[in-house]
C-alpha cells in the first residue's frame, strides 16, 4: 500500500515534469519559426557588396555596386564569399539568442533525473 502511494505520488511529478517539458517543445518550435523569419545581412568591400540570409541560412538576395564591377573576377568573388561569412557571422549570432534559455537545460536535467527514479523505483 505504502508502495502503491509513492508510485502515485512519483508519477504526478512525473506527470508534471511531462506537462513542462511540452511546454518547453511547444516554445522551442515558437523559437524556430522566428528563426525562420529572420534576415540579417552581410557585407564586404566597403558596402560594395551585400549578401542578405534568412533564417535557414538560404542566400535570398545580392547586391552588388557598380564601382565593384569594375574590379576584377577574383576580387568580386573574394569579396561575395567574405559578405555571405559576415552574414553567417550575423545570423549565428541572432540565432543563438533565441536559443540561450537555461530553463530549457534545467528542466531536461529534472526530466531524465525523474526518468531515471522512475524506472528504478518500478523495478
């Protein structure tokens, strides 16, 4: 009987710990669709060239000026390849703040902790 009572109590908390966890999903997939949204830009050469990036890192616009046309081949693309690094650059840092939330790391520690008691205690 006593046993019967710690069993119902663990598995409220467990219960619990579940209905937080969900809720934690349910905000991780909030946080990736804003990531999804979002656009940063980089640039090189002075401005001369632009890379604009969404949220899955997918290249959606380029611009570049006329005086950098003028340049030669090597030089553009030196310069289109150090833009599009500056706007991963960006979009890693807007990313990852959307992403630090040490709720998130403690409530997934208290979950496979209570996992763990869990399947000790059912044994």
């Amino acid at each position: 009987m006593l046993g019967q009572k710690i069993m119902k109590v663990k598995m409220t908390d467990f219960t619990k710990i579940l209905d937080k966890a969900k809720e934690l999903e349910s905000k991780m997939k909030e946080s990736q669709e804003k990531i999804k949204n979002i656009q940063v830009e980089g640039t090189a050469g002075s401005n001369s060239i632009k890379v604009t990036l969404n949220g899955e890192n997918e290249m959606i616009k380029i611009y570049l000026s006329e005086e950098v046309m003028k340049e030669d081949k090597v030089i553009i693309e030196d310069l289109i390849v150090a833009a599009h690094n500056n706007a991963k650059s960006e979009l890693m840092s807007k990313t990852s703040e959307n992403f630090q939330n040490p709720q998130v790391d403690l409530v997934l520690l208290v979950l496979m902790a209570t996992l763990i008691e869990c399947k000790i205690l059912t044994k």
